[in-house]
C-alpha cells in the first residue's frame, strides 16, 4: 500500500525542521553587536568626568566621559550616544543608546549597553604641544583689523565689541581672552595652539565665521595649572573643536555652540545647547 503525505503536510514539515535547525544552531545567526563612538564622533568628551546641566541639550553627537562618571541634569536632551562607566540620570532627562557598566537615577532608567574600557584610545588625547611667540596681539574696545596671517603671539587680547580676523593656517599663543561681545573668527581654516587658557567673554563669539564651517577650525589648548583651561561666558557663541584634554573646559549657561569639545573635565551650563562638528 502506497502512503503519500499530503502537499501542505509535507511543505509544513519543511518549516519546522528548517526553524528546529536554527534554534539548535544559534552560532550560524549573524552576531548583533553595537560599537562605541570613535573620537571624532563624539561632540562632547571628558577624561576625567563630564556634566550636562539641567535643559541643556545636545542636539547631534555623542557625549561620554573616559574614566569618570556622565551626568545628565534635569530634563536635559542629549539625542546621539551617552558613554561612560557610570551614568547618572536625571529627572526628565533623555538619552539616546546608553553606553556603561551602571546606570542611576530616577526610574525609568536607560538600559546599558556593555562596551569594553576604554571608550577611546587614551593616545589619541595627548596634549599638543604649543610654542608662542614674544609679541602681544591687543585690539582695543570696539575696533577691528583686517585679516591677520598666520603666525605666533605671545597674549592675545580683543577688547569688549572688537573684530578680529584671522586669515587662515597655523597659529599659537600664550593665552587667549576675548572681551565682551567681541568676536575672533577664521576667514578660512585654522589651527590654533594656546600654552595656557582661553576666556570667551559673554555674548563674544570664536571660531569659524560661518557656523557651518565649524569642522575647520581646532583650538589646541596645552593648559594643565589647575585652572580651567577654556570657559565661554554665558550666552557666548563657539563654532570650533577645543581640545583641551590635561585642562577643563566650561560652557556657561545659554551658550550655542557647534563643533567639539575634549577636556580633562567638561562641563555644559544650563540652557545650552551643543551641535556636534568635530574637527578630529
């Protein structure tokens, strides 16, 4: 006597045997694994620690800290990748993909994403070293120059509502302090190398003169006195990468800045907002 098995039978059959292989053969499924950022995607990156204070947001770029602990203020938005060993959320606050070993804060928390120590090379953030120049570079209160070439300088000094251009290509300082409402802005790219510290005044501006452009400009900046090495005033405006990895690195409260910044430490002040355009 001849059995057939029935079409839709056989074809049903098929299904499970092909479904049983591949539960009992897991090791055949492409692997699903997630990648930490590399450096030149991260917007803003401490060595030692950094915090985004409360409605602060980050609106493209990743935000981690190598050693130390992340911390998220209150209802503050950071829309990429959050990446450090400890994480501490607040209140309200989002993130997207969580890179940790342990997550605290208010419930509901991220889940963490497991990731191998450490988040970033350490020898891609040895400081550069800086030579200044022995002359000063003063602009007075509310004037402004033409388009300076490169070269060195000892200080550096925009008064308050002052315009300084810089042409482009390599340029170092002792230290630089823009006044007040004052701006210094690269017409083309530009490389900046500071021995000691930058101070952006409030409401001042530094960096490319086209926000857009803000990839093309990289301030170098050597200080490790104990003192912050770069601190923007409050509603000052950055379009640049600072790199600042022995110094720590302020954003006062209400800034807009676009570009990158890599301190020891770095803190983002409330209400500020950070677009991410490295120039590493």
């Amino acid at each position: 006597m001849n059995f057939r098995t029935p079409t839709g039978s056989r074809v049903r059959w098929a299904a499970l045997v092909t479904l049983l292989e591949l539960v009992i053969a897991p090791g055949e499924l492409p692997a699903q694994t997630a990648t930490t950022p590399e450096l030149s995607s991260y917007a803003v990156l401490g060595i030692a620690g950094v915090t985004v204070l409360a409605e602060s947001r980050v609106t493209f770029g990743a935000v981690g800290s190598i050693e130390g602990t992340l911390r998220i203020g209150r209802e503050a938005r950071l829309s990429n990748v959050a990446a450090a060993p400890t994480v501490r959320v607040g209140a309200a606050s989002h993130t997207g993909t969580v890179f940790c070993h342990l997550v605290s804060g208010p419930p509901p928390l991220p889940s963490c994403t497991a990731f191998i120590d450490p988040l970033v090379d350490p020898m891609l953030l040895t400081p550069v070293t800086v030579v200044p120049g022995a002359s000063d570079l003063r602009l007075p209160a509310h004037t402004g120059t033409e388009p300076i070439p490169a070269g060195s300088f000892r200080d550096v000094r925009v008064g308050a509502g002052s315009v300084l251009q810089l042409a482009g290509g390599a340029y170092a300082a002792r230290s630089l302090r823009v006044g007040r409402r004052a701006q210094v802005v690269c017409a083309t790219d530009c490389r900046i190398g500071v021995l000691g510290s930058v101070r952006v005044g409030r409401a001042a501006t530094l960096g490319a003169a086209s926000p857009a452009r803000a990839n093309s400009v990289r301030l170098d900046i050597a200080s490790s006195d104990g003192l912050p090495a770069f601190v923007a005033r409050r509603r000052a405006r950055v379009s640049a990468t600072i790199f600042a990895p022995a110094g720590d690195v302020l954003l006062a409260a209400h800034g807009a800045h676009r570009g990158a910044f890599v301190g020891r430490t770095v803190v983002v002040g409330p209400g500020t907002t950070v677009r991410g355009d490295s120039a590493l």
